[in-house]
C-alpha cells in the first residue's frame, strides 16, 4: 500500500498535504514550503497565509526538515502569516521550530501578523531567542533579507 505521495505507508510523512520524508531527505516541498530566489539569493517562503490551526501546526513542524539540512548560519526565511489561524498547539510548534533551526537561519522575517494578538511577534522572539522583524509587504521583507 502506497500514501499520497507514492510512498509505501512505512514511511514518515509529515503534516503537511504532499510533504514526505524518508529520514532527513526530503522527497518533494508543497506550496507552502518552498526555496524562491529575489535577487540571486535563496529565500525559504512558510507560507501560512490562511492556514488553519491544524495546518498552521503541521507547517511549522515540517520547516526543521528543510532548514537543518543547510549549513548554520545560512538559510533566510520569509514567514507570511495572513490570514493564518493558530491554536495553542500551533504556537507551541511555531515556538518549538524557531528554537530548533536556530543555529542554521541567517535572518527570518515575518509579514501578515496584523490577524494575529500583538504580542505574537515578541512571544516568539523572546521564547527562541531570535530576531523576527515585522514588515507590511512580502517586497520589504524581501529587500530587507537579501540586504547584507
């Protein structure tokens, strides 16, 4: 028997709708996590735009996988969270997720928090230890991740 994915059901699949890992490799990303490239730089887009809560959870528990298999200190990260719904669980993932990949992000940024309570942004920051600056629009985040 087979998963979505064409995997035999053995396999550890993650969460996330078309996400599937046998070990750390990743076999192939959905659309909400994804590498994009703004001016010649690679960008990691978590899209949680209109996430629920349970997707929301599932997103952030995937981003591990893809993050820890670059070097530290590497990787940027464009979070969009329009829209997004999160439970307590979800938070805690989100959380748990900023702590884990620490070592291998760069910079992170965050746009779509505005449906989200205002302290999120620094609950997050201070929970992990990490900077998550806020901008309007996906381009400000972008200018300010490819800026060196």
């Amino acid at each position: 028997m087979r998963d979505h994915c064409g995997l035999p059901v053995d396999i550890q699949q993650s969460p996330v709708t078309n996400f599937c890992f046998l070990g750390t490799e990743v076999l192939h990303m959905n659309d909400r996590i994804r590498f994009i490239t703004h001016q010649g730089k690679q960008i990691l887009l978590v899209d949680f735009s209109h996430c629920s809560d349970v997707e929301s959870e599932g997103t952030s528990r995937a981003v591990p996988e893809i993050v820890t298999n670059h070097p530290h200190g590497s990787v940027l990260i464009l979070s969009d969270f329009t829209g997004a719904f999160f439970n307590p669980e979800a938070i805690r993932a989100l959380k748990e997720t900023a702590v884990f990949d620490k070592p291998h992000v760069r910079k992170s940024a965050l746009v779509g928090t505005d449906s989200l309570p205002p302290e999120f942004a620094e609950n997050l920051r201070t929970f992990s230890r990490r900077e998550f600056p806020v901008f309007k629009t996906r381009e400000e985040a972008l200018a300010w991740l490819v800026k060196d």
